[in-house]
C-alpha cells in the first residue's frame, strides 16, 4: 500500500497545472451582471474525476438566465458502508474580477509566481475542487477504500446564494440524513480554524425617490441622493445601536451592517438626482432576529417619508437565516481536528463566521457539515491566489480524514 504523504507530495505540479487550467475557464457568475454558465469548467473536471475510476453525474438546475440550465457535478467513490456519504463540496462559480487595474496580471489567466497561483477564483473556490480532488485520488492510488463513501459535489451558484447549487441538490434528495460534509470555503493563513457555525445573512436593497430638478434650483425638487445618504446612515447608526451582543463563538464577534453598493444616479453634475439606490450587507448573530431589524428599518424609512417628502423602497435580495451549528463534538470535528493536529502539529479552534457557505444549507437540514481549508482569506480581492504548499497540504488532511471518518 502506497504512503499518502508520498503520494500527495507526488501530485503537486499536477495539481498546479489542474487549478491553473481551472483558473483560466472563466465561470462568473451569471447573475453578477457579467458571467457565464459553470458548465466549461464541467466540461474540463469531468472526464479527470472519470480517468480516476470514479462514476460522476451532472445534475442540471434550470435557470431562466441560463438556458441550458445550472450543471452541478457529482462523483462517489464507494466505501464500505455505502448507506453513509461523507461529502466535499466546491463551488465552480466566482464573483467578477473588478476593476482589472488593481490586478499584477490578467485575472482570468492564471499566473504562477513565488509558490503562489493567482488568479480569480484561485483561492475561492478553485483550491477546494484541486484538493478534495487529489485526495480521492490519492486514496484509490493507495488502495485504501473508505469505512463510508467519499462524495465530491462542485456546484454552482454559491457567490449569489446557491439556489441552483446546493440547495437546489438538497431539494433533489441528493443528501440523506446519515452524511456530513466538509466545505473548504474559509479557513485562515495556518489551518488552524474549524468553522462550525455562520451568522444570519441578509442583503437589502434601498431605492429613495425624491423629484430631480437642476442644481441651481434645489427648492423646486427633492434630492432624493442627498436624503439617501442621510437615511443610510441613520439605518446604520441605528442597527449598530440596537444589535450590540457579542458571542465570541464568531469571528468578529458581533454583528456587521455594512453599507455597500451604490447605483448611479445621474450623468452631469449640475442635476439633482430624483432617485438614489444603495445596498447594504448583513451579517447577524443567530441570537439576533432578522424580523427586528427590519422593524427598526422600517420605522426609519417611515420617519424620512414623512419629513423628506420621499418614498423609500426596500426589497430583500437575500435571506438566511442561520441554521443550528454543528455540534463541536461531534465525531466529524473531532476527526478532523485530530487529523489537523497531526500533520500540522497545531491544536485547532473551532467556531463560527460571518461568511456564508455551502454549510449553511446542509446544517438547515440536519447534515453536520464544517468548513475548513488553509487560505489566506483573499476571496473577491485583487491579485487573490492560493498558495502551492497549501494545496499538497490540505490534499493530505483530507485524505486521511477521508480514511478514517467512520
């Protein structure tokens, strides 16, 4: 029987070829306003999880967006109690590159330099599909067969909400209640932190409307970007104020209210805009209720309506509220944990994040899932990359984590 450690190692300049060809089929996703289908990066994975033995299928989501639907991959390798799957699921999807001129190089053209791949979506969530990958392989180039199947899920749609990715497989009866799951989609610099919880996650959109009038003339019109600003900032002030807790199971340990995205309103400068739209990221402590805060909205937009003379709308884009964390006892953290521990020589923490994964899905069904991976925490950034040795070094906890889960 082959050594894993030796077969892992073996595999390094092969997985950095596959992750650099990954990086390079361009899979933005299509509801960013500029993306494509994952179904080019299907096609490339595909027949490598077929040269490895194993049996895939592709289970297709419609999408109206995308006529020939969501392709969701799947493969098993058998173990030997096959009424039991212990899944790693990727996402193939990314979020766009952003402004190119922050980028060294072409985002969507991998580049190798100083044991690092950038590119986008090298590190999220390119590095999860290369590692849970080799390490299957590992394990059948070893003869090793599993105590229970080891699935491989790469699914779609993760970065807009996973409706026609893992949810849509959860919906589809592909997970029993018996499984778990490991999402390698967070992580920090040393593989020390095991995510076992998420925050409540919630994006909001705000359009004010107000009447656009020339600048020159401000009484005979309503800025509705002038009041836009001012009632994003209350909303903001106010949650802040209301949603205080702490619970250092997270990481930070607090709520976050973040006012993000701004639409343009007007072209020239001399015109007062007569509508203004603004989002805003949350990301809630489970303790905390999402219904409250749309309460303590609302008040607000009820209060600027009145005085400023505008209407304020307010649409959900998403929603999720936070699903019960896996048990830090249970048998899948503690394996992994153990695992960790031995090859990295590190005793790992184990908590929660404000970052939404695959994980939090599975766990709203009962799947113990944990999230874990060794990155340097560049998702959705300029110059993001993964690093070489973190691939080689994550391919081997899993695949002894993949040995011995029972």
């Amino acid at each position: 029987m082959k050594d894993l450690e030796e077969l892992v190692k073996s595999y390094e300049q092969e997985m950095v070829e596959t992750l650099s060809k990954l990086v390079s089929i361009k899979a933005v996703n299509v509801r960013s306003g500029e993306g494509q289908s994952e179904w080019d990066r299907v096609k490339f994975l595909e027949p490598i999880l077929k040269e490895m033995g194993l049996d895939t299928k592709v289970v297709v989501a419609p999408d109206p967006l995308v006529p020939e639907g969501r392709p969701n991959l799947l493969a098993v390798l058998p173990g030997k109690d096959t009424s039991r799957t212990l899944w790693f699921i990727g996402h193939l999807d990314t979020v766009p590159a952003g402004d190119p001129s922050l980028w060294s190089h072409d985002p969507f053209e991998a580049h190798v330099e100083d044991g690092k791949i950038y590119g986008r979506g090298a590190e999220d969530n390119g590095q999860a599909v290369i590692t849970s990958l080799f390490a299957v392989k590992a394990l059948i180039e070893a003869g090793i067969k599993p105590n229970v199947n080891i699935g491989l899920a790469f699914v779609a749609d993760e970065e807009t909400g996973s409706e026609y990715g893992i949810i849509y497989l959860i919906q589809q009866g592909i997970f029993k209640s018996t499984d778990m799951a490991v999402v390698p989609d967070s992580g920090d610099s040393e593989g020390s932190f095991i995510e076992v919880a998420e925050k409540s996650m919630m994006w909001l959109k705000f359009k004010v409307m107000g009447k656009q009038t020339h600048a020159s003339m401000p009484g005979s019109g309503i800025n509705a970007h002038k009041i836009g600003m001012m009632f994003a900032l209350s909303v903001d002030e106010a949650l802040h104020d209301n949603f205080s807790d702490r619970d250092e199971l997270f990481e930070p340990p607090f709520s976050t209210f973040e006012i993000t995205k701004k639409e343009a309103n007007v072209e020239n400068i001399n015109t007062i805009p007569g509508s203004d739209v603004f989002y805003m990221d949350m990301r809630i402590l489970p303790d905390e209720n999402l219904d409250d805060i749309l309460r303590i909205i609302d008040e607000i937009r009820t209060y600027f309506e009145y005085e400023y003379k505008v209407r304020i709308q307010l649409e959900i884009i998403q929603r999720s509220d936070a699903p019960a964390p896996t048990d830090p006892e249970h048998p899948l953290v503690k394996t992994l944990a153990s695992v960790i521990k031995e090859t990295r020589g590190i005793e790992p923490k184990v908590g929660g994040i404000g970052g939404g994964t695959c994980a939090a899905p599975l766990r709203r069904v009962g799947i113990p899932s944990v999230v874990w991976a060794t990155i340097d925490e560049l998702a959705h950034q300029p110059d993001e990359y993964a690093k070489i040795e973190n691939l080689t070094k994550d391919a081997l906890v899993f695949a002894k984590l993949m040995s011995r889960m029972e």
